[in-house]
C-alpha cells in the first residue's frame, strides 16, 4: 500500500471520527452556540481539516474518480456506528443503499 493510499485511509477514518465527535457535541445541546463552544465539537472540526489535508496527500497521486467515491465508505462506517451508539434506525432500505454504495467503490477499484 503506497502513501497515497494510506492517506486516502487517514482522510477516510478522520472524517468517520470527525462525525462521532460533531455528533457528539450536538447531543443535548439546543444552539448552534451552545455546541460549538464544545470540545467535542472543536475536536470534530480539526479532525476534518487534518481529514483534508491527508486527502490532499492522497489526490497527488490517486485519481479524483476513484479517491471521491472512496470517501463514500465513510457513510457506511457512520451508519453502522450511529446505529450502535445512538440507536439509529436502520431500515431495509437504508441496508439496500449502504450496501450499494459498497459494491459501488469495489467496481470502481476493480476497473
């Protein structure tokens, strides 16, 4: 696995625990205000920009249309996660699409 690669990995992973902690820092808050004076929530935006910077890394040698879709992978480890520590619902439907949008970032691996 090439540097690039593995911060396409690195951009990945961070947006997932981007989210978890901008999530985090919403529960039980009721303003905008209120939840970006967390630490959580400021932890989350940093954890995006380094999310950023480590995909700068990976599109000098990776192509856009494989790198972009890669993200997409993110949704299905939020998802997943979501469901365990928040008890989000995950429906049928919502299964039929996560597994698409795998099957989706494999085809465009494989060709």
């Amino acid at each position: 696995m090439s540097l690039h690669h593995l911060a396409l990995a690195a951009a990945v992973l961070g947006g997932v625990v981007g989210q978890l902690l901008l999530k985090t820092g919403s529960v039980g808050t009721d303003s905008l205000w209120a939840q970006l004076a967390r630490p959580a929530t400021l932890l989350g935006l940093a954890c995006y920009g380094g999310s950023a910077i480590a995909y700068l890394v990976a599109l000098q040698r990776i192509p856009v249309s494989i790198a972009f879709p890669s993200v997409a992978l993110s949704y299905v480890v939020i998802a997943a996660l979501g469901a365990w520590l928040w008890a989000e619902p995950i429906g049928a439907s919502k299964a039929v699409g996560i597994g698409l949008i795998v099957v989706g970032v494999v085809m465009l691996y494989r060709g």
